[in-house]
C-alpha cells in the first residue's frame, strides 16, 4: 500500500485537491442562500417592498434560507417554523444597526444636480458653482440618512456628468421608494428673487411633495411651495421623485446660506424627517 501511494502521489494529491475544491465550491454556494439577521426586530414582509404587509418581526439571530432576490429584497424561510416572506437584504445584513428605524428598508435616489462640464447656475460674482453646492448638499443628506439604516444611492459623488436619463432609470431599477433632487435657482437678474421650492410631476410623488415641502418650512429662506412641471429627471420615472430648488444661487442673501455647511446640514434633517413622515405614511396606509 505504501508503494502504491508513493507510485501514484500525484494523482492522490490532485485528486484531493480537486474533492477539496469541489466540497468549498458547495460550502459557498450554500453560505450564499443562507442568512442570519444581524439587527433584533426586522421586518418580514408578504412583498418586496415597504409597503407589503408585515408578516413577522425577526429576532437577531433568526437563521433564513434564501429562496429569490429581487432589487435588494431577499424572500426568505425560515428555519424554525418554515415561513416564508421578505426582507431587505440591506437590513438584514446590517452590522451597525440595533433595531430598525422608520426609513430602514426605504431605498433613496439622491441626485445632486449637474457636475462635470455642466457647471449648472452661477453666484453673482460669477466663481461659484451650483453643481458643487448640490453635491455638498446631498452628501450632507446621506450622512443624516446613514443612522437609520435605509439604502441611499448617490447618482453622482464627485464632479463628473451624469446623463439625465440615467438618474430615473436608475430610480426604477431600484424600485427607489422616494428619488430627491437638488438643484439651486436662478433668476434673470441677480438679487431679485429668493426662497425655495418643491417639484413633482407625476401623481404618486405628490404624497412625497408634501411631506418634504411641510419639514422644508424651517430653514431660514422662505419657502415659495411645491407646483408640477416636467422635468426630465422628474418626470420620466414611475418612481416617487421630487426636484428641489434650495435657494437661488444669484442672490447674495441666499447664497450666504447656501455655502453654510450648517444650512446644508439644516437641509439635510428636515429631508430626513419629511422622509421620515412620507414612509411612516405610506406604510399605514397599507
């Protein structure tokens, strides 16, 4: 025996190898369909969605095999009773999250307008730019956003351009729960207009218009209110999206805030508790 493993180690040490690498192969493939909830209390759900009924709240720990995928949502068994449902992936999985927030399983499209060659609207003075406050701005919304353990997408985080179209594709293909715009205004002549405001085009993203419209009414500029026009990113995308414009760049009177780190974080909180609201709405009302 001995001779015969000398005479053949070489294909005694493939073949093990080739056995080892099968049955690690098989151990991955099996750790890819399994999950254990890492937060207490997480939603599952008869759908991939917020707005599907809660079927269950998932202690940590809870070990689920996973059946499907769709969009982020994982649709789940569990190992102690056999039931069946959804979850999101991204909650599920979360290591920082104790127990889920309000906006936890939302998806948020986050779209600072312009960038790259395509400056967007001018200061007075001409040397500041409306895509570097946008990206400031929204930036500043993903950070207040970060606690609450919802998945938030930048559509751009430097300065480069990105396509129109891409934002709302980008939107749907998510099946984002709210796609937020930010832009900074405009008036033909400097100094001559002031304040923000919200748009919407399609009916579905009314609700979401009114939510961020009512938490907007702190910040220091006054708010002009919310109406429907077609925009682009807006308009062309069955998701929930709103445009915001948070102050006209060409006033010296707004612009003083909008350059303020602590007026873009004013910003942020209030698109975090409008959002908030939006959510805790739409899930009600399910």
């Amino acid at each position: 025996m001995t001779k015969w493993i000398q005479n053949n180690r070489t294909g005694i040490i493939l073949a093990t190898g080739l056995v080892l690498s099968a049955f690690i192969l098989i151990l991955s493939l099996m750790n890819q369909n399994q999950l254990t909830t890492r937060p207490d209390q997480v939603p599952l759900r008869t759908g991939p969605s917020i707005t599907a009924t809660k079927e269950a709240s998932l202690k940590q720990g809870t070990k689920l095999i996973v059946l499907d995928r769709q969009h982020g949502w994982w649709k789940v068994r569990r190992n102690d009773n056999n039931q069946t449902g959804w979850v999101a992936s991204w909650v599920a999985n979360n290591t920082h999250l104790k127990k889920p927030t309000a906006l936890s399983e939302a998806t948020i499209v986050l779209d600072p307008g312009h960038g790259g060659s395509d400056t967007g609207a001018l200061s007075t003075d001409q040397k500041h730019y409306e895509k570097t406050y946008t990206l400031e701005t929204a930036r500043a919304t993903a950070k207040a956003l970060a606690p609450t353990g919802a998945r938030v997408v930048m559509v751009r985080n430097s300065d480069v351009v990105v396509p129109l179209l891409y934002i709302p594709r980008k939107a749907d293909s998510l099946k984002a729960d709210a796609q937020i715009s930010f832009h900074f205004d405009s008036s033909d002549k400097n100094n001559t207009a002031s304040g923000i405001s919200q748009y919407y085009y399609n009916e579905n993203s009314l609700p979401l218009v009114k939510s961020l419209n009512s938490s907007l009414n702190n910040l220091p500029l006054d708010n002009r209110g919310y109406e429907t026009i077609p925009y682009l990113v807006i308009k062309d995308v069955t998701r929930p999206a709103v445009l915001l414009e948070l102050g006209f760049i060409n006033s010296d009177k707004d612009f003083k805030y909008i350059r303020q780190s602590s007026y873009q974080d004013k910003v942020a909180q209030d698109i975090k508790e409008g959002l908030t609201k939006y959510v805790t709405q739409a899930e009600s009302h399910t």
